[in-house]
C-alpha cells in the first residue's frame, strides 16, 4: 500500500517537471522568434528606422540567363527596405557585413530632397558612394543605365550635344562588347563612362574575386575601346550592395553612385513622354542625381524638354567629378 502511494507522488512529480521543462522551450522559442520580424516580403529587418520604399532599379540584361527573376512590374515596391541575410564571403579581406541592402528612398512632390535613414547615409558617406548632392545648389547630375543598345542611345547624345550637357552612362561587359563606336563617342563629346559590371550580377551575392573580376573585366574592354586607363565611378546592378561590396569596390577605386530620382523606365510607361516628363520634373531637387535607361523610348523622346525645362527653373547641369568633389 505504501509503495502504492510513493509509486503515484514519484509519477506526479515527474509530470509536473516535464510540463516546467516543456514551457521553458516554449518561452526559448517564442523569445527567439521575436528578436527576428520577418517583414511582408519574408525578409529580415535588422534596423528599426529602415522603413523608407524601394523600387526596383535595374532592367535585366538582353537574352540573359535570368532574366525571369529580374524583371520587375511597374510601379512594383517593397515596402520596407528590409536588409536580407546572405552567406558571408568566405574570401572577404574586410570580413564586413555582408547583410544585402536594396536601395530605398522617402520621396516627396514638394521638390525637396528625399530622405534615406541615417545609417544608410553614414555607411555611404563612410565608403565614399553618393547618392545625391549638396541641398544648397541648384545643381542636377544626369545619368543613364546601358544594360544592352535598344536603339534610342544615338538620340541621346545628339540632345545632350545639342544641349550643351554632359551625362554619365554605366554600362556593362555586354553593352562595350556590342557598342564600341557608340562607347567612343560618349568619350569624344565629354560624358563620364561608369562601370555597371560585365554580367549585372547582385554583387553581394557573389565573393570578393567574383567581384573584381566583373569589374576588371568592363575596365579592359574600356581601354581597350577608348585607350583610357582606369575607371572611377560604380552602379550596383539592381542597387543592391552591402556594406563589404561598399568596402571593397571603394578600395578599388570605385564610387559608388546611386540616385534620388528614378523611374520604372524599363517598360512602355501608359502615359508614354509625358509621363517621364513628369516623372522627372515633379520630383526634381537640388542635388537631384537622376537615374534614367537609355532604352526608353518614352525618356528619349521626352529628354530634350526634361533639360530644358530643369534649365529653365534655374538649375545647373554639372558632371559626376563636380558631385564627389563638392
């Protein structure tokens, strides 16, 4: 009888313990999973005040393999620009984070500038890339993305010439290879050539040697057309980077060089030149670097009234070397 009883408080005891021990692992879990939100897109959020809106920057390569991937919708945009946790290059000489970050920005139609969270702009400002100029001059520096040669590129030069204005074009391995009488002229008439990679790849996604080697790449194609040494100026594909791309890019010469006005430009807009017209114009500010693709129709044909009216509300075109030595 008495072993009976001993028998029932030992198994109660032990019930009671395994409960215990079974609402710790609980608490543990349940702990663990709020140090880490994933937001709408199933991405983590690593820093509270990133809560400005991407939008999709680049249009994939011409007859690239992944182009599925790449192409974005218009007007498609995440709503936080949630960084992404990507294996670390193993290879990293600056053994940096290599959270990926997408390019964000809090934009206005007050012609102000945009707004981008301090972090972001002190980790830009600490590797030398830029995004926007001084908000005291009424200057605006002109860019254009060149993935592939649709057509509308000679146009371009011909309003920029006739315009008396100078451009930076980023372009790729594929677009030198393709394009070289096209890639001297730019020089001849006194624009800036950037380096946009040789396969527009998400430069954190690959290792340090990946990515000096799509560098280097576009650099010996570039002197091979145009006999000039060296390039200075970087696009990351896609606008995505983190913080050991920034490092290792800038040790190798680059400035990285993102933008304050862009548009979904990569499609037929609806509302065709108009509608870039007023992409750009509503949104202009001082210091404004804008991102355009030169394989927009609808941005050629609306060019020409773009410069001159930006000119004409007494804002100053000035060259990428004028914004980094500012």
């Amino acid at each position: 009888m008495k072993w009976s009883n001993n028998k029932k408080f030992y198994i109660t005891v032990l019930l009671v313990l395994i409960l215990l021990l079974s609402g710790l692992a609980l608490k543990s879990n349940f702990l663990a999973m709020q140090e880490t939100k994933p937001d709408s897109t199933g991405q983590e959020v690593t820093a509270p005040d990133q809560t400005a809106s991407i939008t999709k920057e680049s249009p994939p390569l011409k007859n690239s393999k992944d182009d599925s991937n790449n192409i974005p919708v218009a007007g498609d945009t995440i709503t936080k620009p949630a960084t992404k946790q990507v294996n670390q290059q193993k290879d990293s000489a600056t053994a940096l984070s290599n959270n990926k970050y997408g390019w964000g920005l809090k934009i206005n139609n007050e012609h102000r500038q945009p707004e981008i969270p301090s972090s972001i702009n002190s980790l830009l400002k600490k590797y030398n890339a830029f995004w926007i100029g001084n908000p005291n001059d009424k200057f605006v520096y002109l860019t254009f993305d060149e993935g592939y040669e649709n057509g509308y590129t000679p146009k371009i030069l011909d309003i920029l010439k006739s315009n008396n204005v100078n451009a930076a074009f980023f372009v790729t391995g594929h677009y030198l290879k393709t394009q070289p009488d096209l890639v001297k002229r730019m020089v001849n008439e006194g624009h800036i050539v950037g380096n946009h990679t040789d396969s527009h790849p998400s430069m954190p996604d690959i290792s340090d040697d990946q990515i000096k080697k799509e560098l280097q790449t576009v650099e010996k194609e570039y002197q091979a057309i145009t006999g000039n040494k060296g390039m200075a100026y970087l696009r990351p594909p896609k606008g995505e980077y983190s913080e050991r791309t920034l490092a290792l890019t800038n040790k190798l010469g680059y400035h990285n060089i993102f933008w304050s006005i862009a548009l979904v430009d990569w499609v037929p807009m609806p509302n065709g030149p108009e509608q870039a017209y007023q992409g750009v114009m509503s949104k202009l500010h001082n210091g404004a670097v804008i991102l355009l693709h030169a394989i927009s129709k609808d941005d050629t044909e609306a060019l020409d009234k773009i410069i001159k009216d930006i000119k004409a509300q007494g804002y100053t075109f000035k060259t990428l070397d004028n914004l980094v030595k500012a």
